[in-house]
C-alpha cells in the first residue's frame, strides 16, 4: 500500500529521496481523510522550505489542511498539474500528484521520518 523507499511523516506527507532531491507528496491516507480535494497552493518555485513549517495547503470539500514539508531546502519544482487537476490528489497521491520537489538543504532529515511499516501502524494506531 505505501512504497518502501519514501520516507513518512505523523502529519502524513511523504518523501521520496534522490541524491539531495526531496520529491513530496500527501499520503493516500491523508487524501482518503480529506475527502474530494479541490484545490492546492502550493509555494513558488526559489522558495526556502523548512523541515516541519507549512509549505502549502491542500482544501477539499470537508476542510483545508497544511501540507508541512517533511526536510529543509530550496524549492525546485512544483506540480504545474495540481493547479488545474487537483482531484489528481485523490487519483494517484504516490503517484502523479507529487506536490514540491526540494534541494535538500540537511539530507539527514530524511533519517528521522517513518519507514513505510512504521507510517502503516502508526494510521492503524491513530
């Protein structure tokens, strides 16, 4: 259900690393939560990222949520996609609709996020 090479957090993002290049995205969980998603801000391409501060929000029919960047670093891409398809959220979370793409400023963050079997219980938990 949850890929083995991305990286969790308890406000249920995920990461996925490549060399210094964080891709980003919501959970399916957090998508099943939020219900039929309909729009997504997301920062400016340059923008600086700090691990835990909101870097965008996600609004659905039911309510708006922070979407929190799991690492530090520079924002290097967006996903053009998600402003005109946000239900794109809801489709493919793990998938096509990744949010952000960050430069990793600490690479070592990464190491204090939750492995998909932790992320796994941690849900079955909450």
């Amino acid at each position: 259900m949850y890929p083995d090479n991305f990286r969790y957090t308890k406000e249920h993002e995920w990461v996925r690393a490549e060399g210094d290049t964080a891709t980003i995205g919501i959970t399916d969980h957090a998508q099943k939560e939020l219900g039929d998603i309909v729009y997504v801000d997301l920062p400016k391409t340059g923008a600086m990222a700090e691990r835990g501060k909101p870097i965008g929000s996600v609004e659905s029919v039911k309510a708006v949520s922070d979407v929190y960047s799991p690492v530090s670093g520079e924002v290097l891409e967006v996903n053009e996609l998600l402003a005109t398809s946000p239900e794109k959220l809801n489709e493919d979370p793990h998938g096509a609709a990744w949010l952000v793409k960050i430069r990793m400023s600490k690479p070592v963050e990464i190491e204090q996020l939750m492995s998909a079997l932790d992320y796994e219980n941690y849900i079955r938990a909450e």
